[in-house]
C-alpha cells in the first residue's frame, strides 16, 4: 500500500481537519503568561505543545476505534481509514503518542522539579481516552461527557505553566470559561446527529434527554461560560498597569470595553444559530424534519472558529498591553 494513503488515513482518524479549527486556541494560554516575546520562543512551550498534540491524536484514534462500525453508516471516510490502517496499527499508534506524551511529562517534571506535572497529565490523559473506550465510554454517559473538559483544562494549564507557573484562580477562570462554552457549542453539534445516534443506540444527551432540552442546555452552558469569561479577563486586567499612548494615559478599562465587545461579536453567531434551533425544535414538525433543517443551518466548524479566533485576539491584545 503507498504512503500516501496511509499518512491520509492517519491523517483521517487524528481528525485533523479540526487543526485550523483548534491550532488558534492555543496561542490563549501561551500569550497569557508570556511577559515578552522570548517567553514564546521556548523549548519547553514546544515540548508542551507536542505533548497536547500527542493526547489530543490519540483521543481521536481511540474515537475512531470504538465508533468504526457507527461510522461506517455515517462517516465512511473515518471507518475506510481505520480498515486501511487496521485495528492493531491503530492501538500500537495509540501506545507510541501516550508513551511519548508522559516521556516528554516526565522530562518536563525533572526540569521544573513538579511530578505533580505527570501526575496531572496522567489524570488528563485517562480521561482524554476514557470519553469513547469502553467500560468508561462517557461521551454517551450524559453529563459525565463533560468530564473530557478535565482533559482540556489540564492541557491548557501545562502549556500556561511551562511560562507562567501555576495559573492564578482568573487564569483558570478564563481557561474554564473558553472550555464551557466550546463544550456548549459542541451540544449543538451532538443534537443534529441526534437521529444517527439513536438509530446506532448511542445514549449521548440528545438521545437521552431530547433535542430541546439539550440545544436549550447549550445555550444556557455558553451564556454561563461567556460570563465567566468577561469575569475573569476583568480581574486579570486589574493587575495591568495604565498604557499611555501619544501621552494620554489608558486604563485597563478600555481593554475590558473592548474584551466584551470581542467576546459578543465572536459568540454571536452562535448563540443566534442556537436560539434559532430551540425554536424549530419547538415546531410541530417530525424529528427527521427538524434534524434536516438543523443540519441545513448548521455550520459548526464556523461556530467554533470565530469563537476560538475572538478569545485569541483578545489574548494577543492582553499580550501586546504587557509588553507594550
């Protein structure tokens, strides 16, 4: 079989389409704790950022494994890569990203003398693999698919610690509210395979608890984490020093202004699209009606791209003010 098709099947079952989508993501913590532009240049932010990569591959592989025969009815270009690569390929994968992954921990924990990083990171990969691997499989466990956000604010928090140190309580009020809202966004997502899910008897939280309910709980998890977030960049401003520009002096006030203004333009779209969808859900129509015009509307990796796009900005600006 030719490379090519195999570094395209590898390529498929990593997902890594969702690399444009997620790759912005990660300059929020890295230009949070930086103080100067050689902060960034590190190689442990390197060492940190594979390590993400690593687990986050391995997250999708063992998706693709456990969802093959779904797949095959649903997402073919998932389930022909898993045949391509075979089972046995894909789990040696699965053990040479997690080996590396804790390898490069391990590294990290002798240079900054913390084993509490490895201990994190084992906790965080657990639960990275335990969302789709059976007997844990949370991801169809309702409000235990959240548990995948321990992954996610662990791996953010590393890669915040290898410059900052151990993030502050409004650090981790930012880092929890950027993970709230995408994991509300991501509701919207599981409701429009609702139809798919119950038909294969995946008990996800549109399955189990019904489409309305489940795009209203997005819509109230998104407003909630929206709110954390504006909370928690105040109080991070509040440590920040005037700015003068042409002689006036700024306050940390205008950067906040600007902050929520981001933050509304970013999750306009959609917390529009899900209000949108909580009312076609409340028509008198058939499910299968309903799902065709959800899916119809329904652009997600947009959803989730100007989100990711607009906390980031906002990061960068946060960066540029400090060093400014």
């Amino acid at each position: 079989m030719r490379l090519t098709n195999l570094l395209r099947a590898y390529a498929r079952v990593c997902r890594m389409e969702y690399i444009p989508l997620e790759a912005p993501g990660v300059f929020v913590p890295l230009f949070i704790a930086a103080t100067s532009l050689q902060d960034l240049l590190s190689f442990h932010v390197v060492e940190a950022l594979i390590i993400f990569m690593l687990l986050f591959f391995s997250g999708f592989i063992i998706n693709a494994l456990a969802d093959v025969e779904v797949d095959s009815k649903y997402k073919t270009f998932i389930s022909d890569s898993v045949n391509v690569l075979g089972e046995k390929t894909l789990k040696i994968l699965i053990v040479v990203h997690v080996a590396l992954a804790l390898l490069l921990t391990l590294h990290l924990s002798i240079v900054f003398n913390n084993y509490w990083l490895l201990f994190l990171v084992s906790v965080a990969t657990f639960f990275g693999l335990a969302y789709s691997v059976k007997p844990f499989h949370f991801k169809i466990r309702g409000p235990l698919q959240f548990s995948l956000m321990i992954f996610s604010i662990i791996m953010v928090s590393l890669v915040y610690y290898v410059i900052g140190g151990t993030p502050t309580m409004p650090v981790l009020f930012v880092f929890l509210s950027f993970l709230i809202v995408h994991h509300g966004i991501e509701l919207v997502n599981q409701a429009q395979d609702y139809l798919d899910d119950k038909e294969a008897g995946l008990r996800t939280p549109a399955v189990r608890y019904g489409i309305t309910p489940t795009l209203i709980a997005s819509l109230v998890i998104t407003l909630i984490g929206i709110a954390l977030g504006i909370i928690g960049f105040y109080i991070l401003y509040t440590d920040l020093p005037n700015l003068v520009i042409f002689g006036s002096s700024v306050s940390f006030e205008a950067l906040f202004v600007v902050t929520v203004i981001i933050l509304a333009l970013a999750y306009y779209i959609p917390l529009k699209g899900t209000w949108k969808f909580i009312k076609i859900s409340l028509q008198n129509k058939t499910a299968e009606q309903k799902i065709s015009l959800i899916k119809k509307q329904l652009n997600y990796p947009v959803w989730q791209l100007t989100g990711v796009l607009g906390v980031t900005f906002i990061a960068t600006l946060f960066f540029i003010w400090k060093i400014v």
